[in-house]
C-alpha cells in the first residue's frame, strides 16, 4: 500500500509508491515528490551495447529513488562553457544510464508534464546539473520528469555497417532511449501524480535538437502533446552516407568492430575524443536520417501535428570565442573567422561578403558573432518553426536578448544564458534565478498548462511575431530575421 501523498507532505515522511515495475521510495518536503533515478530501460550494457533500449524486467522489495544515476559516459569535467563549476565529474558515469528523475506536487492530481532533455552537443551533459532542479516547475503544479539518456558513441554510432545490418538504426539510440522514457512515462506518470494526457516535451541546444527530431519520428506519435525547442534548430541530422563514413572513420581509429563493442567505458571515451578531433568539418554525433527511425531532417518533414515554442538567443555563439587558443596572437575577431571558415567555406564566404554590405558601419568581430548565431542556432531554428507553421501547427517564437552582467559574456546574451531564467534556477555562466525574470520561467508553466498555448500572438511567415525578452521584461517584435534571411538567400540551396 502507497503512502498518502498529502499525508506525507504533512508529516516529511518519505513517500513509497507502486509502480508497474515494482516499489519506490521517494521523499516529499513542503509538498513536492520527489524520486531520483528510476529506471525506464534495462541497462544498456555488454551485449546490449548499441543496441536499441530492452523492457525493464520487474524487481522485487523496495527500491529506494532517492539520489540521481548516474550520466552517460563522457569526457570528464565539460560543462556550457570552459571552466564550468557544474562539469561533470568523471566518478558520475557509467554505461548504466537509463534512468529519469521526478517531481511533482503532492496535491492530488492529474497535473501537466514536462520532460526535459538536457544538452551539451550530444556528447557531455546529464540530469544532475543543479539548474535541472524541478521543484519550481512542481511548485506551479507541473510534473517535471528529466531523462538521463546515451551519448557520444554509444548514442549515435550508426553500426549497420562496421558491425552488420541487425544493427542498422543504431545511429539513433540516444533516440530511441528518450522514446523509451516517455513510453514509461505514458505508462506511469499517474502513479506520481502526472496526466498521461498532457505531456510536453521540452530542451535545450542538443536537447532541443533531440526534441525536433522527435517531432519527425513516427514511432514519437502520441507519446507527447506539445514541444519546446530552446536554442535548437531541425537542421542537425546527418544523412546515413555521412552517419556511415562516420562508423568507419570510427572504426579505422578502434581497429576492429571487436575493439569497439569491448572496450570499457574509458578508453571508449578516448577514443570519442580522437574521432572528434578528426572530424573537424562534421560534427560526428547527430540524429541520423537512417529512413527507419527517422524518415529525413525534421525540417523537410510533416511534423506530428501539435503545439510548438522555440526560442533563440541573441548572441548564441558568443562561447565559441572563448575557446580561443591563448599565446598563438589570434584576436577574438581573427578565431570568429575561423570558425567561420570552418562551417561551411564557400556558404560563409559569401554570406560575409552582404553582410559587410548589409552592416558597413558594424565591426568584423560582432558581424562575424551575428553570422556564426545566424548559421548555427537562428537559421535552423526559423526553418524548424516555418515547417512546423507550414504543416499546419500553431507556432510561437521567442529570443532571449537579456545581457549577462558579469564573467566573461557579460553585455552578452550567450547560448543557454536563458536555462536558469527557464528552471527558475541558479544558471550557466554563474547566472541566477530572479524571480522578476521578465516572465520566461511563467511562459514555459504558462505553455505546459495549457497544452501547448502561448500568451502572444502564434508564429506565422508574413509577420515572425517574437517575443523578445530583455532587462526591461518582454515586448512582442516583428521579423527579427529579415537581414540574416536576406544574408543567407539562397545559399544553402547551391
């Protein structure tokens, strides 16, 4: 028998639940429920390496959710940006990862869900960073559930052909896992107070990527009713030629499929970071356009016909400077360049050549800042919203222009600046919850309540309504991309 939610939210007492799968024991404190790494898959280890997430057998007795599992394998101590205090440490890790976190009021129910998928390039990042804290989400009377999911190789290695064509589709399994966590959270989310029926699924940078390719899955349909994509885009997917080149470039690093399916967990990453470095015109792990799980790029899709919230930022590249190697005598403007050239040459060439044009009086350095935002975060994320539009589905846009005002972007509004904003939570780049944050953290519960509604008028291509959020609150603006359009026109399509 389960303890009375209510009872033990007077009492502090510690909160046991059935589920499906067996018993549970979370906590509750000044009404909220919390369970910490529950499982939603078997573990994903020895034979079971690249292969698609297995049912969770049963278990017996009490199990106790009362810390967080472990994050994916990754290297050790990357975080948002350089020097990030919330890194993952390295003795947080295991191949044993499937796991997901929960909160949620104590009241009685059924209450809204959010699932979250965090970021960090598809290869570092976890559920334990302390931004990810869902307590403010429950205390709006939310259910707010984080996946901890693959990354890196064991995500996104598509196998089909270095290991043989039963693994053909393992390409996406960072994929298939986040399909896994909502199937359970369809199957019990009520169990913790939650409404199966009202489900949004929402994250950021590589999350929100994840939450785009989701929207184009078939095997997605009716697992989520509403998305937010923050600093996205549906762009991010490789060809399954491009993901096959990747496995055998892998391969050739490993020396033998042997080599790859045995390695332990350590020199797996060693060898992820090797693969990195070679590919210095691809990024290796994306979603993979494998015609199986996922037909084509999300945004040259029909989408699953629901509510969508994206949101950019306006100065989303600003932390690739600050990778800028130091001594070599390389101004932030001479790296922006490079990095430019690195992208797409040719595209870029171009696209700088009318943006001196189109910005004569604007410095190399903040031209090159808006191109390298525009090109991997503004542009994606405009193409995900027209297709979204196109198909028929009601779209919002929003931009977060408010500046940091310490640490090294301060005048900026970086890529994930806006993440503590969202959680109503201490934030990347030392940044911290305000309550009188102009309104983002109540435009998400306010989207998650209403199953998909936003409070300013929908996204359409004549007028790109955004709502721009700054130092002074919020104001809704019209077609803030005209320029980087005008930039661009055509040559994505050469």
């Amino acid at each position: 028998m389960s303890l009375d939610p209510s009872a033990a939210a007077r009492s502090g007492e510690s909160l046991i639940v059935d589920t499906p799968h067996g018993r549970l024991r979370g906590t509750v404190f000044d009404g909220i429920r919390q369970f910490k790494g529950v499982p939603y898959a078997a573990a994903p280890i020895g034979p079971l390496r690249f292969r698609p997430p297995q049912p969770l057998a049963p278990w017996t007795g009490l199990r106790e959710a009362l810390s967080f599992a472990p994050a994916a394998p990754q290297p050790a101590d990357r975080g948002f940006y350089p020097g990030d205090p919330d890194a993952m440490p390295a003795v947080l890790m295991s191949e044993d990862c499937l796991y997901l976190n929960i909160w949620s009021p104590a009241g009685a129910g059924p209450h809204p869900v959010l699932v979250w998928l965090h970021g960090g390039g598809q290869a570092v990042g976890g559920t334990s960073r302390p931004v990810y804290d869902g307590t403010a989400f429950a205390r709006a009377g939310i259910a707010c559930v984080t996946i901890g999911h693959r990354l890196g190789l064991l995500g996104f290695l598509e196998g089909g052909r270095i290991f043989g064509e039963e693994f053909r589709g393992s390409g996406n399994n960072a994929l298939r896992d986040i399909l896994a966590a909502l199937a359970w959270v369809r199957q019990t989310i009520a169990v913790f107070g939650g409404d199966p029926g009202r489900v949004t699924i929402g994250g950021e940078s590589a999350g929100a990527k994840n939450v785009a390719a989701l929207l184009a899955a078939p095997g997605a349909a009716g697992l989520f009713h509403a998305a937010f994509s923050s600093s996205g885009g549906g762009d991010t997917v490789h060809s399954l030629q491009t993901a096959d080149a990747v496995a055998e470039r892998t391969l050739a690093l490993a020396g033998s499929a042997r080599a790859l399916r045995e390695l332990p967990a350590v020199g797996l990453i060693a060898l992820q970071e090797r693969l990195s470095r070679s590919e210095t015109r691809r990024h290796p792990f994306r979603a993979v356009a494998d015609g199986i799980f996922l037909p084509q790029a999300p945004r040259l899709l029909p989408c699953h016909p629901m509510p969508l919230l994206i949101g950019t930022a306006r100065d989303e590249a600003a932390p690739f400077l600050i990778e800028m190697p130091q001594g070599d005598g390389d101004s932030a403007e001479d790296w922006a360049g490079r990095l430019l050239a690195h992208l797409e040459p040719d595209i870029m060439a171009q696209a700088e050549k009318r943006a001196v044009q189109l910005w004569p009086g604007m410095s190399a350095g903040a031209r090159r800042l808006k191109l390298l935002t525009a090109e991997a975060y503004e542009l994606p994320s405009i193409r995900l919203a027209d297709a979204h539009r196109v198909s028929g589905n009601p779209t919002w846009f929003y931009r977060n222009d408010r500046p940091l005002v310490a640490g090294p972007f301060a005048g900026w509004a970086p890529h994930v600046a806006d993440l503590g904003l969202i959680w109503n939570r201490p934030g990347p780049y030392g940044t911290v919850a305000d309550p009188g944050n102009g309104g983002m953290h109540e435009m998400i519960t306010t989207f998650v309540h209403a199953a998909g509604a936003a409070a300013w008028p929908p996204y359409d291509i004549g007028k790109r309504a955004t709502l721009v959020f700054d130092v002074d609150g919020a104001e809704l603006r019209a077609d803030l991309s005209a320029d980087i359009r005008l930039i661009f026109d055509g040559l994505f399509e050469r």
